[in-house]
C-alpha cells in the first residue's frame, strides 16, 4: 500500500530550542487519518513571508512575538497572519508565552495556545 502524503506544517519560531523540540515532537507523529507530518522549521520571521505566499501548507504554527515577548514588542507573527489572509487560505495556531496578545485574532481557523504547561 502507498503511503499517503504528509502533512506539510510551516512552523516559525525564534527560539531555536523550542522550534527543535516541538518540530522533534511533530515529526514522530501522524496525522489523525494515520499521515505522517512534515514540519519546516523558520527561525527568522523575516524569511517567512515569501514562503507563505508561494508554497501550499496544510498548518502555520506561528509564534507572536520577534524576540522577548512583550505586549508592545515586535508582532511579526500577527503580520504574517495579516499577510497570509491576503494571498492564501491556510489553518494558523499561535503558539505564544504570551497568548493573550492575540486572543482578539481567534477565529474557527485561527487558534491561540500558551507555551506554559505543553510540555515541550
């Protein structure tokens, strides 16, 4: 039997530790109908905007913030979010220290998840 194609999942993150162990975590995974994962790890936010744009994702898992999380800081994940409505439709979870700077962006496609207490 062919193996079905994976999931393919962008995930951008500056913390490069982080990015490791959750795309380590996605990788040994599959999918709910039995479909491997493929996770492309970003670690630069600036990178990103040309890739959603001109590749298909099944998932963006974005974090919020360039750098340390501050409610004034760096938004660069909601930019991307803001860039990718315009150009393509692609499911989004921000997964964020500080999730309450975009619970106003939740949707039925785009979802919010704090970084405390998953484990990783």
């Amino acid at each position: 039997m062919q193996e079905q194609e994976a999931w393919r999942v962008l995930y951008v993150e500056d913390d490069e530790v982080i990015g490791d162990q959750v795309k380590r975590f996605l990788d040994s995974t599959r999918g709910s109908d039995d479909r491997p994962i493929s996770v492309q790890l970003v670690t630069s936010f600036d990178d990103v905007l040309e890739d959603v744009g001109s590749r298909r994702y099944d998932l963006l898992i974005l974090d919020v913030f360039a750098g340390r999380p501050m409610f004034d800081g760096n938004r660069a994940g909601s930019d991307i979010l803001a860039h990718l409505k315009r150009v393509r439709f692609t499911p989004t979870i921000f997964y964020s220290a500080l999730p309450t700077a975009v619970q106003n962006l939740e949707s039925p496609f785009v979802k919010v998840i704090g970084k405390e207490g998953m484990g990783f």
